[in-house]
C-alpha cells in the first residue's frame, strides 16, 4: 500500500491543542470526568471547546455514541440540555452517579457489607478464568450487598469503586483499555494471595469511596446546573430515532480498529447482574462488528482507499463501518437544526492510515444539506514523539505520532 495517500494540507484545517482551549474545565481528569477508565472516552476539552464556541443558550446537544457520557456531564456545566445514547449499558450507571450530589456517607457502610453473609455470582461460565476463587468469594459478597442490601444513594456510591477493585481483583489487566490477562496481571494476583487481601479489599474500598466523594465535590465547584436530559442506554444506533430535534450533535464514532466495547466491559456488565445471552445480543450490534445494509457513498476517498484493501474480511469490516457510521450520520443530521461535530481518531488498516474525517466530510457534503466549516487537528499529547511531528533523519511526517480530527459541519 502507498504511504502517503492523505490528503494535504487544506485551509479548512487548523492545528489545535484542545486540552488548552477551553476555559472551565481545569484539567482532563478533573471532577467526574475521570471517575472509570472507559475506552476511547473523551478528555471533556472537546465537548466544552464545542460548547464554549458554537453552543448558545436554550439549545440541545446530542451524542449518540456517548461512551462514558461526558457530553452530558459537559453539557450540565454550560446549562445546555442533552441527549446520550449507547450501545452499552453502562452508560446509565455512569450517568445516575454523575447527578449524584454528595451527601455524608455512611460511616458504617464498610463494617454491613463485612457483615453482610449472602453471595451474588454472575451468570458466567467464564468467571473462574478471571478470578481465582478466593477473590469470587470475597467479590460476591460485596455483590450481593450492592444489589440486594444497598439503599439508593450508596448503590450509587458503592458502584464505581467496586467496579474498580472487581477488576483490581481479577486476573484481568486494570491498566489497559482491554480486558486482558496480561503476565502483570497473573503476578499481582499472586501477590495478593499471599498477602492479606480481604483486608487490603476492604481499606481499598473506603479509599475508593473517599475519592469517588472527592470527584464529586470537585465536579460540583464547576455549578453544573439543572438542565433537560435524556439518556438511552442499551440502545441500537441504528434502530434508534431521535423524538425531537437537537441543535448541535457532537459524537467520536467507535472505532474502525478493533476496539470491542462490550467485550471489553464485559467483567463489569456480569458482575452487575447481566445476562449471557443479553451480553452476547448487545456485542452482535457493535459496530463495526456486525453486517449493516450496504448505501451508496458519496466520497472519492472512501472508493481510493478501497481499492488498497485486499483481504475480504478487511474489506467488509471497511465496509460495514462506513456503512454504518455513514448511514447513522446521515439519517441523525435530518434532526440536527445547527451544527454537527465529529470527532475521529487515527485508523489504521494494515498499516495504512484511513483519512476517516475526510471520508465523511466528503459523503455529508454531498448529500447537500451540510458545509465542512472547518477541521480542528489535535495532537494526541502523550504520544507525541518528536516536537516537529516530523522524523528528523527523513523530514517525513511522523507515522507514529497520532492526530484526532474535529469535523465541523453546518447546516447550510
Ligand atoms: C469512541 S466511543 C465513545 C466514547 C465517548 N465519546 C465517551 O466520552 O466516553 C464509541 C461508542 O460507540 C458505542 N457503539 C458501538 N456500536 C454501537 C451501536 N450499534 N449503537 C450504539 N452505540 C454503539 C460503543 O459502545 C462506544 O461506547
């Protein structure tokens, strides 16, 4: 494949440092905004830059791919209303927790769920590969407390930091955005075994409980204020319509890489009570991942790069994730009064890179209700390699440093 088919440079195209351009929002991981590692979440200077720059008062903004849901809890911070979806339950969790306003805990809440004798395991052949049985013990019955002993508020207290320690418990690599049983993983579990870890679980709970209250109260110094919101958890983008129109959408589609979000929050759904055979329905809707009815697209790039792709099952997934992202763009937009922002990461398809953001700035455009106003180009900060973002032996731009691309699309 030839290395350099990306389009060049383009006066539409500005270079941004987006974890700088806002004003609120004091770091990435301030507040709420760092509460669970979900995958590919946002840093919330993306959804603020949107707000802070387009957004005005009274308007809606939309993220039908909402992960995490920080385009809500932005959102809140700039009185704007909101609507979240997605494919993975999770959502909903996250976002009953970031409502939450911190109240004085229960200063005996550690002590009952020692006490607590009943056991809660999930629905799951594969559990025992994940945690060796000590743990499971240890686990279900905090389980057990958080779904069946548990008042309201301190299921939602409890929900992050167990979710934390059951993976911190586990032979699954916490560090990673993947579930995972890496050699790391195995030797901690090791270690804890010959340590006293039911101790060690209980002290890491009441940590965990101290930080969640702590994140709270920060994110509650940013007066996030009450607005209208609507959230749609376990729901099928592509079955999915929007009952009202909303002014802005602002989305990072899943990836074209492989990145399975069920799978990969796949300990968490079982430990909270989901079913095998639901978990297993939700990941044959993941996207790319699935077949999705073929459209006619609208883009040059999109049919060059074609082209470059030999394997069929590469090409099928190529397939099904323009199909999908493209025909979910396309039909969402019909609701969409002002603005949309999409916000893409680098793809890679056997090493080459797929100019994603142009691929849907081309086909948007087409279709005619829409104008590219302007792509914002982010640096990933942490994998920066070189300063230049130019290899210095060959003056060639660097294939190793990686870019997120802000599409701005206005209706016209
Ligand atoms: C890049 S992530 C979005 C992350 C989000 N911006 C955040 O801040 O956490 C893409 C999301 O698309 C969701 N997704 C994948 N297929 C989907 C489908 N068919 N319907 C709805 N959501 C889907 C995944 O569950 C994942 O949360």
């Amino acid at each position: 494949m030839p290395g350099k088919l990306l389009t060049g440079s383009n006066t539409l195209e500005h270079e941004i440092l987006l974890r700088k351009a806002v004003l609120k929002i004091p770091s990435s991981n301030f507040g709420v905004f760092s509460l669970y590692k979900y995958p590919a979440k946002f840093i919330p200077q993306v959804p603020a830059f949107v707000m802070e720059n387009y957004a005005k008062k009274g308007m809606k903004v939309f993220d039908p791919f909402a992960g995490f849901g920080t385009v809500g809890y932005t959102a809140k911070v700039y009185g704007l209303d909101y609507e979240l979806w997605d494919l993975n339950p999770l959502l909903e969790y996250f976002h009953s927790i970031c409502e939450t306003q911190p109240k004085p805990l229960d200063k005996n809440l550690i002590d009952k769920i020692k006490a607590h004798s009943q056991e809660f395991i999930p629905d799951w052949s594969n559990l025992e590969y994940w945690h060796p049985e000590e743990f499971i013990s240890l686990l279900s019955k905090a389980w057990s407390f958080y779904h069946y002993s548990a008042d309201e508020y301190s299921k939602k207290l409890l929900l992050v930091p167990l979710l934390k320690l059951t993976k911190y418990f586990s032979y699954a690599d916490e560090k990673v955005h993947k579930l995972y049983k890496s050699r790391y993983a195995r030797e901690k579990v090791e270690k804890l075994l010959k340590e006293d870890y039911k101790a060690l679980f209980y002290s890491l709970l009441e940590k965990e409980l101290g930080n969640l209250e702590q994140k709270l109260k920060e994110y509650q110094s940013l007066n996030p204020k009450k607005v209208n919101c609507k959230v749609k958890a376990s729901v099928d983008v592509l079955e999915e319509d929007l009952e009202e129109p909303v002014n802005i959408l602002i989305t990072s589609p899943p990836y074209l890489q492989a990145q399975e979000y069920i799978r990969t929050t796949k300990l968490e759904l079982f430990w909270l009570g989901f079913k095998k055979d639901y978990i297993r329905s939700l990941a044959k809707k993941e996207i790319p991942y699935r077949d999705v009815p073929k459209i006619e697209i609208l883009s040059n790039t999109y049919h060059t790069y074609r082209t470059l792709i030999e394997e069929k099952h590469l090409l099928e997934l190529y397939d099904n994730y323009f199909f999908a992202i493209l025909s979910v763009f396309e039909r969402l937009s019909e609701k969409v009064l002002d603005y949309m922002f999409i916000f893409v990461g680098p793809a890679k398809i056997r090493g080459q890179k797929i100019p994603i953001h142009q691929i849907v700035i081309e086909h948007m455009e087409s279709k005619g209700n829409w104008v590219h106003e302007k792509t914002y180009i982010d640096r990933i900060v942490s994998r920066v390699m070189f300063s230049t973002g130019r290899n210095p032996a060959t003056g060639i731009e660097d294939q190793r440093m990686d870019k997120e691309y802000l599409v701005i699309l206005k209706r016209r």
